[in-house]
C-alpha cells in the first residue's frame, strides 16, 4: 500500500549546522546533544526509505527549504504479502529446474553481422568561433536598500561565482569588496552572478558591457536586495503529515 506525506519544521533551529561535528549520517549538535540527519543532499525516494525505517523516532533534520514542499511516498508492504512472494518465488524457481532438466539442449545457429560499408571523401568542417576574454571583475556586493555591505552575522561567509570562473571568492565581510576572474564572450550583455552564504543562495544575471572592460579589469559593484537570497537550508525537529 502506497503512503503520501509531507514534511516540515515547525520550530527551526538557530543552531548553524556547519560548525556541528561531521559523522555518517549528518552532525551532532552540541548545544542539544542529538545527532542532526542530513536529509538536503538525498533523493525522494531515500528520504522515503529513511522515514519509513524511522517510524516513532524523534529526527532532527536539515533540509532544503524546497523540500517542504515536496510530497513523499513509499510502498508499505505487510510480512504475510512477503510471506506469500517468497512462497510464490520459490515455487517458480523449483519448477524452472525441473524444467530445465527435463528439455534437450537446443541448437543456435551464430548470425553473423554484415559487414559494415564505408564511403570515402573529403570532410568538410564549419567552424564557428566565439571569442572570449579573461577579464577580473573588481567591486563590492551591497545590499540594495542600505547600499552598504551584508550585514556579516545574519549572512555569514558570503562567497561569488561569476560565469565559469574556476573557482568562488569570498566577499570581505567588512567592506563587501571582491575580485574575481572569468571568461566572458566579448558580445555577451549579461554576467551570471551566483551568491551564497552558509543557508543562503541567490543566482541572477546583471547586465555588462565589453566597453566598461579597460586594460582586461571591469570596476562594477553588485547590488542585490537581500530578500533576494534564498534560504536554502532548515534544521529542527522534523514533522511528517501523513496525507494519504
């Protein structure tokens, strides 16, 4: 029988998971001493299966705040119905080698595969080419309604992508200052821009122009509103509504 149901978090915790204590299943908080399961990083179906072997447990868990809109279900299944297939399966598996004993060996004939044609000639390739600068983009991140930097306790440890650059750089909690390089198709209009922080995430594009680029630098803050990241990440005790 298929069982739906959703979860949540009624009472989030303030706790930040990142400074817990790793182990298999997730991090041990300290400050309530409970072993913290990370749920963010599985599948459906593995949440399903965890929940459906956690049965009258109390879980504390972190999760993608997406998560809690999603509806789970897994198959639950009875000890006689497994009773009865494994009675059923065995069944099967004797009489197929009664069967198999009793009936001659049958004779295959080998098809061979024909053999494959190939046309000679000369190869003809249309080459585009897109061409691409490294540039450093040099700025600070501010919050749209101060125009000063994030406030670096509620948004701790603030990190950039810009397009494919390599790797993030992390924001100057103080000053909101930042240097990054990237590759950038010189007729591009837009940057993606990638925010986050710990629980917070926000991706976007901004507008650029090649002609603001001097000397292979382009000076340009980025100015976001800070309901524009995302959280991303909740942990609590967890709640499962069973809705079928």
């Amino acid at each position: 029988m298929k069982k739906k149901f959703t979860l949540e978090i009624a009472n989030p915790c303030s706790e930040n998971f990142d400074n817990m204590i790793p182990n298999s299943n997730g991090s041990f908080c300290d400050s309530c001493m409970k072993n913290v399961i990370d749920l963010s990083r599985k599948t459906n179906s593995e949440i399903a299966k965890f929940i459906t072997e956690s049965k009258d447990k109390n879980i504390c868990a972190r999760l993608k705040v997406s998560q809690l809109e999603e509806e789970f279900q897994h198959n639950e299944t009875s000890r006689i119905a497994n009773l009865k297939y494994a009675a059923v399966a065995a069944s099967v598996l004797i009489t197929s080698n009664i069967a198999a004993q009793q009936k001659e060996p049958i004779k295959t004939e080998i098809a061979c595969a024909k053999p494959n044609t190939y046309k000679l000639g000369k190869v003809v390739q249309s080459h585009v080419v897109e061409k691409e600068v490294l540039i450093t983009i040099k700025g600070k991140l501010l919050e749209a309604k101060t125009n000063k930097p994030f406030n670096k306790e509620e948004y701790p440890n603030l990190i950039l992508f810009i397009n494919s650059s390599e790797k993030a750089v992390k924001i100057n909690p103080k000053t909101g200052e930042f240097s990054i390089s990237t590759q950038i198709l010189k007729d591009s209009k837009t940057l993606m821009v990638t925010v986050s922080g710990d629980d917070y995430y926000l991706s976007k594009e901004i507008p650029f122009n090649i002609n603001r680029v001097k000397g292979n630098v382009l000076e340009q803050n980025i100015i976001i509103a800070s309901d524009e990241l995302t959280k991303i990440y909740i942990a609590g005790g967890l709640g499962i509504n069973y809705t079928q």
